[in-house]
C-alpha cells in the first residue's frame, strides 16, 4: 500500500480535474474534429452545410475543456508543464497552427464566395486532420515517457493515425445522432469505416503501454490487481462488439437510438483514459515526475481551487445550456 505525502489531497484533485478535463475535450471537442476529418467526404455543399450546422453551436464551448485542462497543468503542476511542453514543442505548435487555421475557416466558408468555398472547407478539413494528428503524436510521446529515438518518433506517428481513426468514429457518431436521411446514412458507414482502425489502435496501445516501464508491467499484471484492471479490456470488447452490431443494423426509421454510437464511443474513450490513468499514477511525467513531486506549494493549490470550483460550474452550465438550447436534430445552416 503506498504511503501518501501530507496535503496529497490537493495534488490529486488536481489530477482528477485535468484527467475530467482531457476527457470532456476528447469526447466534446473530438466530436466536432471527427466532422471536420469528414466534411469532405461528399460533394455536396448542402450536406457539407449541414455537417457543419450540427457542429456550430458547440464548438466553442468543447475547446474550453481543452483550455481548462492545460491550464491546470500550467498552474497546479508548473514542473511537469515545462517538461511535457519542452517535449512536446513541434507537435504543440502545429496543433495550435491547426486549431487557428480550423476556426479561420468555420467563420470564412460562411462569408466566401461560392467558388472559394470548397478552399475553406478543404482547410478546415485539415485543420481537424492535423490537430487530431498532433494529439495522438503526443500522446504516443508521453506514453513512452518523452524518451529519444526513432522508435518513440515512429510510435507517436503510429498512434497519430489511431486517434485521428478515434475522432473519425466518434465524429461520425455525432452525425448518426444529430442528423437524418441521407447525411445519417453516409454517417454510419464513416463510423463503420473508423471503427475497425480504432479498435486496432486501442489493441496497439494498450500492449505497448506495459512493457515499457516494468512498474507498469506489474502494476498490470500482478495479483490481484489483473482482476480490477480486466474489466477495462472486458468492457471496451463488449463496446466495440455493440458498435459493430449497431452500425450494421442501422440507421432506423424511428430514430429512438440515434444516441447509442456517440454514447458507446465517448465510454470507450472513457475507459481508455481510466486504463491510462490506472497505468501512470503517481506520475504526471512518466517515470520522472509524480503528481506530489511537481505540485505547486499548497498555498498556491489552495488559491488555485477556489478558481476553479467558481470556474468549473460555469463551464459545466454553459455546456448545459447551449446542449439543451440546440438540441436535437440539426437544422438548415443559416447566418444572419
């Protein structure tokens, strides 16, 4: 049983925040990066309007998470922010160019002339691409704990794809969900199409990510704790068996489970952060750093805290809100 430090309670709710904040940016934000990796796939400009139509209203409030997140790093943990971000720079970079060039052209292709627009669409198609890209590229870096060498180099490219197939899919969910006729069609064969190349992807890193620390290898598989650990895999399985089945199956005519794919989708992503959080912990900075170690002084913590519990209501009503605002199916895209 480890002994924890006085005080740890403060660097693990920070933890915990981050870890909630990561996630909701994963499944809010990834969403809306999923439709854009497809905006091209028809060449319809209606179909394109309406793709980005379901997107419009919530966009912004999914890259707040994101925000959230780096700024708890930043502020809560500054040791770990300058080591992951020294590490981190060219794939942090990029992804910030490609989040600039994305919102760029979600507010250009509503303004340009017809015959510019398919230019805006192509670049905010790239922009999800790359951004989605980046964060699986650093993603692959941190689990091989920023080590230098090809073969992190090549694992992060490799798990660059994966995360932009998991965008893929939980993006094309998000179309089967809020959209209908032909769009939802099209939308459960891109989910079909994305699914397969996830489910590869958590296979490839979940078998990577115990042998490359022998703490996290016997974290996984000692006994007892394979057992607790087990229902991770067990559940993602039955998920990604669901999906299949589902994807196969539908759309259907009552539209009462358009919801099912986007909920199956963001649990697995869910899981999968839980696998990764259960692997690392202590560590902020794998095998370099714990939670404890790159904390801020508690008095700051606590000033901190209290920022954060007037800030993340906030956050959490005004996603409410703009959920139960534009709910539902998405309409026509107009600007006035």
């Amino acid at each position: 049983m480890e002994t924890l430090p006085d005080g740890a309670w403060l660097p693990i709710t920070f933890a915990a925040l981050m870890a909630i904040s990561m996630l909701a940016y994963a499944i809010l934000d990834g969403a809306d990066l999923g439709v854009g990796i497809w905006l091209r796939s028809t060449p319809d400009e209606a179909t394109r309007d309406r793709m980005i139509a379901s997107i419009g209203p919530f966009w912004d409030a999914n890259e707040t998470w994101l925000v959230l997140g780096v700024g708890i790093l930043l502020t809560a943990f500054p040791k770990a922010h300058g080591v992951v971000l020294t590490a981190l720079y060219i794939p942090v970079f990029l992804m910030l160019f490609s989040l600039i060039l994305r919102g760029v052209a979600f507010e250009f292709r509503a303004k340009a002339p017809p015959a510019q627009k398919l230019r805006w669409d192509m670049a905010f198609q790239g922009g999800s691409i790359l951004a989605a890209f980046c964060q699986g590229w650093m993603l692959g870096e941190y689990i091989l704990g920023f080590e230098p060498g090809w073969q992190t180099f090549a694992f992060g490219m490799l798990t660059g794809v994966f995360v932009v197939a998991g965008y893929a899919l939980i993006g094309g969910a998000w179309l089967v969900w809020r959209c209908e006729h032909d769009l939802q069609q099209m939308a459960t064969r891109w989910a079909r199409r994305a699914l397969y190349a996830t489910w590869i992807g958590v296979v490839v890193v979940s078998a990577v990510t115990p042998l490359v620390s022998p703490r996290i290898f016997d974290r996984w598989f000692s006994f007892p704790e394979i057992f607790g650990l087990g229902t991770i895999p067990l559940a993602s399985g039955a998920l990604f068996l669901l999906l299949h089945i589902f994807l196969r199956r539908y759309p259907r005519p009552d539209h009462s489970l358009d919801w099912v794919p986007f909920v199956a989708t963001a649990a697995i992503f869910a899981l999968c952060v839980q696998g990764l959080a259960y692997s690392f912990w202590p560590y902020v900075v794998p095998d370099r750093l714990t939670i404890f170690e790159a904390a801020s002084a508690p008095e700051s913590l606590i000033v901190i805290l209290v920022g954060a519990v007037a800030v993340l209501p906030l956050i959490g009503v005004y996603t409410f809100l703009i959920w139960r605002i534009f709910g539902g199916k998405a309409q026509e895209l107009k600007y006035y």
